[in-house]
C-alpha cells in the first residue's frame, strides 16, 4: 500500500476508534477513556510496529482492548511513525508505537497476553526497554508514569524496579551472544533441529549438569505458544519453592537466553531413566514391591503437583530416573501446566501433550487431573515391565494414534491383580488416590 493511502487508513482506523491527539502539536493520540494512571512510577509496556504492519496490529490492539480496557496512548499519525522510528524524536523512543500503562497489580498478566497475541509480528527494538521473552513487538520498562517528583528519571534511562513493583521474571534473566564460561557442553543427549539437550559441566560447582535449550518458534501450536516459551515456564515451575525444596524433581541451576533461544540449566540425576531399566530387562529383576514404591513416589510428586495447580502432563518411563539409591526423580517440566502466572500461558488453548501409551489426547483438554490417567499407565507397566517393551517395540514416530491405541489394548492384555486393578480404575477415571499399603 503507498504511503499516503496508508496515513489515510491509519487516520480513519483512530477515528473509528474514538481515538484522538488533545491538540494539534501532539504526536501522541489517546482513547476517550479517562486516564486511570495513579502512580507516578511502575511498569509500561511498548508495542512497537513498522510501517507495513502497523496499521494491522492497531487494528487488532483495538480488537484486543475493547475487552481489555487498557490505559493507552498510540502514535497519532503514519507520518509521525516514520519520523519516530527514525529516531527524530530521540534515540530513547524508537519503536514506541503504542504504550500501556498497565495496572500495576496486572503488569505480568498483561505482558503474557499481549506475548502470545503479537508472538510473530515483525518490530523495531525499544532502546530503553527489555524486549518481553525475545518477542519483537512486546518491550516493558520501570519508569516514570505521571510527573518525576523524585527527579530520578529525568532523561529516559532505565530506573531499577522499586520493591513493591510486580515481579516480572524475564526481567531478571541474562541475555547471552555465548554460553557463559562457567559451563561445558560434555555430550549432546537429543538434539532435533533447533532444540536439544546436553550433558554439561558447571565450571563453578564442578558437577554434571543438564543443558536444555530451544529456539524462538520451534515447535509452535497454533496459539502460539512455542518451545522457548515451554522452556520459560518450566523454569517457572521449577522455581517454585515447594518444587526447589523437593528432591523428587529435577533441580533447577539457571535460566538465561542464548541469541534468539532459552536455555535452562538442571542438576545431573545419576542413575537410569526407567524406560532404559525396562528396556534392557532391568526393572522386572526388581521385586514387585520394590517396583510398587517406585509408583508410590511418583504418585506422591505427582499428586504434590496437583495440589499446587499444577499438571505435568507428560509422565512417562522416559521422564523418571531411577538414582542407585531407588530414589525417584521427576526430570523434562516442558509440558507442564498450571492454572495462573506465567505456565498458565495466558489462558489460551494448549495441545494435548505426553508420551505414547501414557496419554489419552482426547480426554486431556475435559478431565481435571490428566495426570492420573499416567499414574494408571505408569503403574500397569511397572507392574508388567514386559508388556510395557512389547508396546514400545511397535512404536516409532510415524505410528498413527490409533494405531498405537491398538497395540496398546493388545500390550494390555493382562489383568493387574485385584487390589491393584482397584486402584488402576480410580485414577484412569480421574480419581485421588494418597497412595498405595505395601
Ligand atoms: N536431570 C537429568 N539428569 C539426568 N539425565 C537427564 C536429565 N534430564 C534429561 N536427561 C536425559 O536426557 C534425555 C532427554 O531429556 P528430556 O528433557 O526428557 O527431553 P525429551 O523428552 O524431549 O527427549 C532424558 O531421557 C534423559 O536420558
Ligand atoms: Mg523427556
């Protein structure tokens, strides 16, 4: 579109919106709401936009705010957009768009929602803001709202958060162009395309350590959560006092970004994954109750989980590891899910999420707890390890869900005995259980 058809547009677009300068000198327009800024310092967001999306993305904040209600003002002509991003107006305001003044209560709720609804948009850096979880459009800054009476912001450097302000946990993490030195890859465990996991070792602690990253837009749903965001909430979840203080699940040593990638950084478990003790006919050399207090730690971490909001949607052999001391351990949180902050995903939908013949697709997205579904799984098969290797045998990338739905049944056709098939129909129904009398 050439440029005078666009300024037209844009102008039209504000118009519609009720949105206008206060005079003619202005370069900033603002909606006809009153303002509902209180504070004179706090969190502010910046949408930034080029030439050629801009008018797109006003149009969908537009959309996004009638419900939103966000306090707002936008750039008040094309024109004025241009002479901004050629930084006419100062180097600090490049890329100002749009700013929000978020309630302060709701900064991090905004920054989500606003991350997944503009996640591939192209934009133009906020040389005084952080960019939020490396999108493009979405930078935030601590600064100054209504007048400066402190005079701590005088020109437009960046003020440090005060302490009563909202945590924002991207805030805090590093931006990287090369792994720190305090960390050594040893051996690449996985690695599928811009994703992959390593084995480490941190200089700092001389101990093995698990490397994890991913880059931006890998594996991507529909609603635009991708594996750098999973990787974000993991580190979310696992950061978590009540998860950091329980040796059951992997512990978690640091969270940074690497370029255009998240990385997260986790202790080491010694030991063997159960799906390797199975595999190689290991786990049915242990006895039956031995076996049984494996689930009923896993059942206890699990169910710890659950009751703090939490789903880990992907229980599985692969996802236990087994320490020579048979203590349990809970490793791979990228599916994890909880009901608020940053692993709720701003409440959009999710794809279902697990590992083959511990997962029901279907029923993943209705039932409350899915992860009793696993528990039923991860027992039956602890309790038959064979049928757990005649099912994986048949089992590659490109089997199709039904399929494996049918060599599951055939893999399964053994009754658990009756006290333990009690307890398997409650939690494949969804049910609570404590644990298990051995
Ligand atoms: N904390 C850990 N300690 C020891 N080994 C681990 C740890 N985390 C991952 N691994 C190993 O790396 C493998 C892949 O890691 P995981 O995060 O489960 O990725 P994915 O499920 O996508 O393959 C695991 O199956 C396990 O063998
Ligand atoms: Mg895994």
């Amino acid at each position: 579109m050439k440029k005078l058809s666009l300024s037209k547009e844009y102008d039209l677009l504000l118009k519609q919106n009720n949105i206008c300068r206060l005079n003619s000198s202005d370069i900033w327009a603002y909606p006809n709401f009153p303002h509902q800024i209180v504070n004179n310092y706090g969190w502010k967001i910046h949408i930034s936009a080029v030439l050629t999306n801009a008018i797109d993305i006003a149009q969908r904040f537009f959309n996004l705010n009638r419900k939103k209600c966000w306090d707002f003002k936008i750039i008040a002509s094309i024109s004025e957009l241009e002479r901004l991003n050629l930084g006419y107006y100062g180097n600090s305001q490049v890329g100002k768009f749009i700013t929000i003044y978020p309630k302060p209560q709701n900064v991090l709720e905004t920054l989500e929602i606003l991350h997944y609804y503009f996640h591939n948009e192209i934009g133009i850096a906020v040389g005084s803001d952080k960019s939020y979880k490396l999108n493009s459009n979405i930078y935030y800054r601590f600064g100054t709202l209504l007048s400066d009476i402190k005079n701590i912001d005088h020109r437009d450097k960046t003020l440090h958060p005060f302490k009563d302000a909202q945590k924002i946990p991207d805030y805090d993490l590093q931006h990287y162009h090369k792994l720190p030195s305090r960390y050594l890859i040893l051996k690449v465990l996985k690695h599928l395309g811009p994703s992959g996991v390593f084995l480490g070792l941190d200089v700092k602690f001389m101990k093995k350590v698990i490397i994890r990253y991913a880059c931006k837009y890998f594996n991507i749903e529909s609603s635009n959560i991708d594996e750098a965001d999973r990787l974000l909430s993991s580190s979310n979840i696992l950061n978590t006092n009540e998860i950091l203080k329980d040796s059951g699940f992997e512990n978690i040593i640091d969270t940074f970004y690497l370029d255009n990638s998240v990385v997260i950084v986790t202790e080491f478990i010694e030991g063997e994954s159960l799906d390797e003790l199975a595999m190689s006919n290991k786990l049915s050399t242990l006895s039956l109750k031995e076996r049984l207090n494996i689930f009923n730690q896993i059942l206890f971490l699990i169910n710890k989980l659950n009751k703090l909001e939490i789903s880990f949607r992907d229980l599985s052999f692969s996802n236990v590891i087994l320490s020579q001391d048979k203590q349990a351990k809970i490793i791979d949180f990228n599916y994890a899910i909880s009901k608020s902050g940053i692993s709720c995903f701003a409440k959009n939908s999710i794809n279902p999420a697990g590992t083959y013949g511990f997962y029901n697709p279907y029923e993943q997205s209705i039932v409350e707890f899915p992860d009793r579904f696993s528990l039923a799984q991860f027992l039956y098969f602890l309790v038959y390890p064979d049928t757990y290797i005649s099912f994986m045998k048949n089992i590659d990338i490109d089997t199709s869900y039904s399929e494996i739905v049918s060599y599951l049944k055939k893999a399964q056709k053994k009754k658990l005995p009756k006290d333990l098939l009690n307890t398997y129909s409650k939690l494949i129904h969804g049910k609570y259980i404590d644990k298990l009398n051995l």
